[in-house]
C-alpha cells in the first residue's frame, strides 16, 4: 500500500454514474476488502456490493481491475463505478483513504503514465485538452496528436538533426579525409527544409489556437448601433441591457455561446466614440483592449444613419487589425437606408435586422469558423510546445553561421541546442521541474 493515489475521476455534482479510481500496489487488496470478493478478474465489470471499513454497506456498483501494466498508468488500478452524486462517491474515496491510500494531485495518474512509459508529453496534453476542447475540429486535432502525429514529427526532426550533427562529426574527426564537396550544401539544405517546415506549423498553430481555447470573437461600434441587441439575440436570452440612450454599455461583457460545432467567447464592448466622461473613456479604452486580444471582430454599422466620423473611426480599427478575421455588418437594415456603403464594399457587408433577426450573420460566423478548422495540418496546442519549436528554430538560425565559416565545432554546439529543444516536446530533460508544472494543470482524478 506504499504511494498508491486515488480520486473521483468525474465531474463534481449529480449524475447517473460517478467513478473512483485507484492506482497502485494497494488497489487490488482494498478492492477486494471493499467488496469482500476474492477472486476479481482483470478486465470484467464485477457486479458487486461495497462496504466501509465499519462493514456498512454503501452501494451496490460495478468494479474493474486492470492489472499491471496493462493499465493507463502502467500500476494496478480499480475502478470503481458507483451511482452519481457527491455522497456515495465521498464516502467510497474515503473508505479508500482510510486504508492508507493518500489523495492524488492533479494530473497524478497521467503523470504516472508518462513516468511509466505508457504515454509521451505530447499524447498527456492531448488528454488534457480534450477535455477542455471547445470545437469538434479541436477534438479532431487532439485526437490525431494523442495517435502520435506531434511524436512523429518531433520523431523525424529529430532525426534529420542527428543526421546533419553526425555529418559534422565526421567531418571534424576526418578532417584529413576525401570528404564529398557538397556535404555542407547538403546540411544547409536539410536544415533550411526542417526550418520552413517548422515555421508553417508554428504559423498555423497562432492562427488555429482558437479551436482548442475556444475563439474569441468582439463585437464593435458605435453607441447605440445594437451591439448589445446582437449578443442577447446570440445569446438567444436578455444579457446586455439595451437602450436608445447613447453610452449604455460601459464595460465590456464577455460570454460563451455555441455556434455550430464551435464554443467562442463572445465579447460585446462599449460604443466606441470621444467621450468626456471618465468611466465611459475607461470602457472605450477595454473596447480597444478586447478587440486587439480578439481571433474575429464584427463591426456594426447603423444602416439608419449617415457614415460620420464615428463609423470611420471603426473602419480605421479594423484596418488596424488587417490581420485579423473581420465580419462587417450593417444593422438595423427594416428601416430605411441612409448609409453610404462604398467605404464597407471591399468587406462584403452583411445586412441585418434586430426585428428580422441575425441568422445571416451567424451563418457567416459559423462558415467562417469552420473554414479555419477544416484544414488537416498539424498544429500545436500549448505554449510550451510553441516555445520549445522556436528555440529549435532559433538554434538551427544560428548553426548555420559557423557552419558555413568552416566552424564546426560552434555548429554541432548549436545543432545540440536544437535537438534538445525539439525533443523536450515528447520528453524533456529537466524532467521533474517541468513535469510538475505541466501535470498540476491537470484535472484532478486524471
């Protein structure tokens, strides 16, 4: 019973089912004094009864052993499946625990798993996304990095440095030696292919990060031009208070709303105008704040008024933001149009209508967030695997240098670099430091 861990595995609160898992040398003999059977039989549901440690019965539930090491943290683990609600599942963990099991840390059995050589780092932060994906395209992406596609690119880039870092070995050990004239041209070759390759993936991941954190799309304008009616109709319930009063919103408001297969945080800001007054220019600031942080902006036009000075000030943000996926749209379209359109044309506005509704609008949205997650590359899903891509890159920039001066020995001492930063993304070198700052983020039971 020395260091085995145990937790409930699911969500806090009322449901049909809750799971307690237990991994280590001590879940099978608690197994079976908690449901006083003895002879389990590893991978079969067990219909069975559980009792405390004082023999009171506490539920009847289906129990699973999964025998070392073919289980998901590679130990003995026990699975207990009781009915849901946080009583019954309590009470079972706390029959657990008083059998000398201790409480595990968040992340602990995935960790256990990595430790024991059942998972790498880059399928444990597919799990972990997974869980918090906000997209089916997002679960898609997780599940192919979970099957090994990020372990086989690091697997390959990997290889094409060790290859590059032998040719400069043995081009200082055989100085003297009848080497090929083109081998550096051959290196440089191969790196500056590895360099661009990582550079698209890098490049990707930014743009597509939306897909596993979930986008965050700003609504923008000028007061009063029903930005606040847009979010409550895409709410489809009354969030933001609407007014014909100029300047009613002062803050901005963020929320999460489902558009097709897609979770987004939809913001709705502060009318941005010049203004006098003190909190509303705090609001304009957080307005300006919110769509620099944004993957998508909508602006909203007044199809009722003429273009002024306001609605250029618009225009100039989004021009500011070229970079940025921006959806334009003329509101209030029932009555009659006084807008001159020629300034929106080359963004092919939309024309939408509080009383008509917006489903024009959020058929834009949605086609536009599932051409960003159709693509099929590869992407990256955590800063630390972002990091770690860019100093592989950056080190491979400054191998090159003293590789085509003839320095060697510099080379290999940055090509070195390169493959550690690339193989840290699979399993790093500085293990237990980084190991506990990636797994506590984690859920606990997982």
């Amino acid at each position: 019973m020395n260091d085995s861990i145990a937790a409930i595995a699911t969500a806090h609160g009322v449901s049909s089912i809750s799971i307690i898992r237990v991994s280590g040398d001590a879940a099978l003999p608690i197994a079976k004094k908690i449901s006083k059977l003895q002879n389990i039989i590893p991978r079969q549901a067990h219909l069975t009864s559980l009792y405390n440690a004082q023999d009171t019965l506490i539920d009847q539930a289906i129990m699973i052993y999964f025998a070392a090491p073919h289980s998901f943290t590679g130990e003995e683990i026990v699975e207990f499946q009781c009915h849901g609600g946080m009583i019954v599942a309590q009470e079972i963990l706390d029959t657990v625990t008083s059998y000398g099991v201790r409480l595990a840390q968040p992340g602990e059995f995935s960790k256990r798993a990595f430790l024991n050589g059942k998972i790498d780092l880059t399928e444990a932060e597919a799990i972990s996304k997974l869980i918090e994906a906000k997209s089916v395209d997002a679960a898609k992406i997780l599940a192919r990095q979970m099957k090994g596609e990020l372990k086989e690119f690091v697997d390959e880039s990997r290889d094409a440095l060790l290859q590059s870092l032998a040719y400069s070995e043995v081009m200082i050990d055989y100085a003297e030696e009848d080497i090929p004239d083109d081998i550096i041209e051959n290196i440089v070759h191969q790196l500056d292919a590895l360099t661009d390759k990582i550079e698209k993936i890098v490049d990707a991941s930014y743009r597509r990060r939306g897909l596993i954190e979930g986008f965050k799309v700003a609504i923008i304008g000028k007061p009063n031009v029903g930005k606040s009616s847009l979010l409550n109709a895409l709410l489809s319930y009354d969030r933001a208070i609407v007014s014909d009063i100029a300047g009613t919103t002062r803050d901005t408001i963020e929320e999460q709303v489902r558009i097709g297969s897609h979770i987004i945080r939809l913001v709705d800001t502060a009318g941005i105008r010049e203004s006098d007054d003190t909190i509303e220019k705090i609001g304009i600031e957080r307005s300006i704040s919110s769509v620099e942080d944004a993957d998508i902006i909508i602006a909203l036009f007044d199809g009722s008024r003429i273009f002024d000075e306001e609605d250029e000030k618009i225009l100039s943000i989004i021009r500011n933001f070229h970079e940025k996926h921006c959806i334009v749209a003329i509101n209030k379209s029932d009555l009659e149009l006084k807008l001159q359109r020629e300034e929106l044309e080359p963004y092919a506005p939309i024309e939408v209508s509080a009383k008509k509704g917006f489903a024009r609008l959020t058929q834009s949205i949605e086609g536009l967030l599932d051409s960003i997650g159709e693509s099929e590359e590869m992407m990256l899903i955590s800063a630390r695997q972002i990091e770690a891509v860019d100093l592989a890159k950056n080190a491979i920039f400054e191998a090159k240098i003293p590789l085509l001066e003839g320095e060697l020995e510099f080379f290999s001492y940055h090509l070195q670099e390169a493959v550690k930063a690339i193989s840290s993304i699979s399993k790093p070198y500085d293990s237990e430091e980084i190991l506990d700052k990636m797994f506590g983020e984690f859920c606990l039971g997982k």
